[in-house]
C-alpha cells in the first residue's frame, strides 16, 4: 500500500471494496500477492476454469516487467494473461499441445515465442509466417520476434517453457 | 581478473574527463516516442543512425522537445548520419528531408531475418575499426514500450552481441547486458539513475550470482524464472558490484528530473 492515494482507499472502502494490506511481506511483487490471493479464493473444483487477466501489466520500468512476467513462470499452472494497449502475453508450459486460436477482429498478427529461463532444445509450430520445426531457440541465438499469425489458429509444442505474444488490435473500442 | 567498468555519464549534460571509461557513443533512434533526454544522448555520440520508423520519431517529435525554437531550425540540426532498415516505416517526406541534408540511407529490406536494430548495431560495428571497438558504446534510444516482441528482440541483440558495449534506453530505465564471469562495477550517478534496478538471468538459470552495494545483495545466489529474479532491488551507494557465472541484464531507472536540453 505504498503507492493507492489515501482518499483513493476511502472511497473505495464506502463503497465495500475489501482492503487488504501485504506490507510486511516484502519477497513478493504486488502481482504475486494478487494472484495467491485469488487462487486461494477459488475452489478448487473452479481453478481449471479460471483465467486471471492483468492490466498494465508492461511499459514503464523494466525491472517490474521482468516482476511480473516471472509470477507467469511461478505459477505455471494458472492461466494468467498480460496485457498491455499494445499486446498481451502468456505463457506456453512446456510438452503440451498449445492451440491458439487467433480472433483476428482483436488481435494479430504479429506475434512471437520467446524461450523464457533457459534455451528451448525443441519447438513446432503451425500457422505461422515463420513457423517452427523441431528448431532450437535461444537468447544469443533465435527467439522467434516480428512473427506473423497466418491464419486462424496457431499450434505449438515446446521441450520447453515459452511465452506467447500477440499484437492487440489499434481499432478497438473502449466500451463494451 | 581485471574489473569492467559501467557508467550512465552519458547522462550527464557533459561528461567530465575523470568519468572512467571513456568512451566513443553511438546513438540508435528506434520508432518509439523519443526519450525526453535524446538531444542529450545525441550530443554525446559520434555517430546518429535511425532504426526506419526511428526517423519518423526525430523529424516529428525533436522540435517538440524545443518549443521555443523553430521546427526548421531544430530538424536541421538534428540530422542522422545513417538511416538503416528494412524501411517499410519511415516514412517518404521524411526520407527525401534527410537526404538533401546529407544523411546516408541503407535500404537493408533484402535481410528479414534480422531486425533493424541488429542492422544498425551491425553497421556501426563494421564501421568501427578494430582498434576503436573497444571504447565504443551503443545507445538505442526507444528500445522498450510497445510491442513487448520488439523489446525482446532488442533485448536479443545485446545477448547477440556479447562484446560490445550496448544500452537499451527508454524514458524510464536503462538496460545493460552484463557478461558471465566477469567482475563488473557499476558506477550509480544518483543524480542521473537509480535507485530502483534489478539483476535479471536472461536466456538460462544462473547458479550463482553475487553483488554488493544493492538493498538486497546476492550471496552465491541461485537465479532463475519460476524462482528469484532481483527484481525491484535498491542501490544504496555509488557502486554497484556483481559477478556471475551466467550472463545478467541489469537494469536501472532513470530519474524523472532530467532536463531534455543539454
């Protein structure tokens, strides 16, 4: 709680928003510390349906970027989405078969797969302008950016933990 | 083991002569919002490339950042040396302004596997010769923002470029690589950077890092994603010291009080 405003927190307590203060715990981001309390709040019969999405996730110092693209990798197995004006971000956990089923009214179509915490010996993909095929990358070698989502659906298999990125499209209106 | 010294004095309005090292500058535009501070790292380097759509950001956004100087005036004077990519951004008026001007421009549209940072950072290698690459270092201005592909393709090039002295420049952080097994010392000029940074285990887990100077200081420490990654550290002094047996991005804010002008 050292950033929300005062007045900000009032407001929103007349209103019935619950409070929670973490400050003591100082090992996790801010992030971390929603996520843990949403997985404890889910049962879990529910967890397998549930989908965390996280605004503002990107952009401004870089260090927080890194923060929160690690609670991705700390908790592999929930889905939890990045999301920027630009582009979202999630992750691939490895020797599964991905689908991606590309919504090309919203997103698209660059995109990329990036070998997040170690080199990836092996991935394949389907659908893309550059599609992968057994191939290996890495940081210092390639990392597939600047990628072409060709169709509808997007196919993925990695040895290894991957993120996915995709474009958001600029012409999306603001209200529901 | 000999130490290897990093500084942000390019930061600095001048940089004074007992700044180690020193240093020749190279500044890369990429098509982002230009940092506030850019004619300050232009003053600084030797040489000015734009990244295609990086062009774009100096003819629009350098007279903005001098508002009671005339547009003309400023673009003038702020004119790049190379324009290189694969030009599918820049746009047509902007190149045209530029040539009669001088400013070389390098088609590179042939090579699509690499991406217009790489182009450039390749360019000013080649150009650079053998005696010299040793004090060169490259600034890329607008490297982070947007796309998060197109930061870790430039985060790409810095682990792709191992040797050469790169740093990624946005208006809120800096990013450096910095080389496993190494003993690197961080010179923090608080009045430019700092204090918020972090250590990050770019491409593999890192077994064993460790640092002084920091809030949180790495002892012998374990890194990876899905585990510890420094991030949201504090640099309590002027140094900073790390040493690790696997390549590390550092990254350090940069303070908001920076005049654009230098």
């Amino acid at each position: 709680m050292d950033s929300v405003r005062t007045d900000v927190v009032d407001f929103y307590i007349k209103l019935g928003t619950k409070v929670v203060d973490a400050s003591h715990d100082q090992d996790t981001t801010d992030l971390h510390k929603c996520v843990s309390f949403i997985c404890d709040f889910t049962p879990d019969l529910e967890k397998s349906k549930l989908c965390i999405l996280v605004a503002g996730a990107l952009g401004g110092r870089f260090d927080h970027e890194v923060g929160n693209i690690n609670v991705l990798c700390r908790f592999k197995d929930t889905r939890i989405i990045l999301i920027s004006d630009d582009c979202l971000i999630h992750l691939l956990p490895k020797a599964q078969n991905h689908e991606i089923h590309v919504l090309s009214s919203v997103v698209g179509p660059h995109c990329g797969l990036i070998p997040i915490g170690m080199p990836s010996r092996s991935t394949t993909t389907t659908g893309l302008q550059w599609d992968l095929s057994d191939t290996e990358m890495k940081f210092g070698g390639l990392v597939s950016t600047s990628n072409i989502a060709k169709g509808e659906t997007v196919t993925v298999h990695s040895d290894s933990d991957l993120l996915w990125t995709i474009s958001i499209k600029k012409s999306q209106d603001s209200s529901p | 083991m000999e130490v290897v010294h990093h500084s942000s004095a390019f930061l600095l309005p001048s940089v004074a002569p007992d700044h180690r090292p020193s240093l020749n500058y190279a500044l890369i535009v990429l098509n982002q919002r230009l940092p506030r501070f850019t004619p300050l790292l232009w003053q600084h380097a030797q040489l000015r490339l734009c990244a295609d759509g990086g062009a774009n950001r100096v003819f629009d956004e350098m007279p903005g950042l001098f508002p009671h100087e005339d547009a003309v005036a400023v673009r003038n004077r702020y004119k790049p040396d190379v324009i290189k990519g694969d030009m599918d951004s820049v746009r047509t008026d902007v190149v045209d302004f530029y040539i009669k001007l001088g400013t070389k421009v390098v088609d590179a549209s042939h090579d699509q596997d690499t991406t217009d940072l790489h182009k450039c950072v390749s360019f000013i290698c080649d150009f650079t010769p053998d005696l010299e690459k040793s004090k060169l270092c490259i600034l890329v201005a607008g490297a982070l923002g947007g796309r998060f592909d197109h930061e870790v393709g430039n985060i790409n090039v810095l682990c792709r470029f191992k040797d050469t002295r790169i740093i990624l420049i946005s208006d809120d952080c800096l990013i450096h690589l910095l080389p496993k097994a190494q003993n690197h010392e961080i010179h923090v000029l608080s009045s430019v950077v700092g204090p918020h940074c972090g250590l990050i285990p770019i491409g593999m887990p890192s077994r064993s890092t460790t640092t002084t100077g920091l809030q949180w200081d790495l002892s012998d420490t374990e890194m990876k994603f899905g585990g510890l990654v420094s991030t949201s550290n504090i640099a309590k002094g002027e140094t900073v010291t790390v040493h690790s047996d696997s390549d590390l991005l550092w990254t350090i804010s940069i303070k908001k009080s920076q005049d654009s002008s230098p």
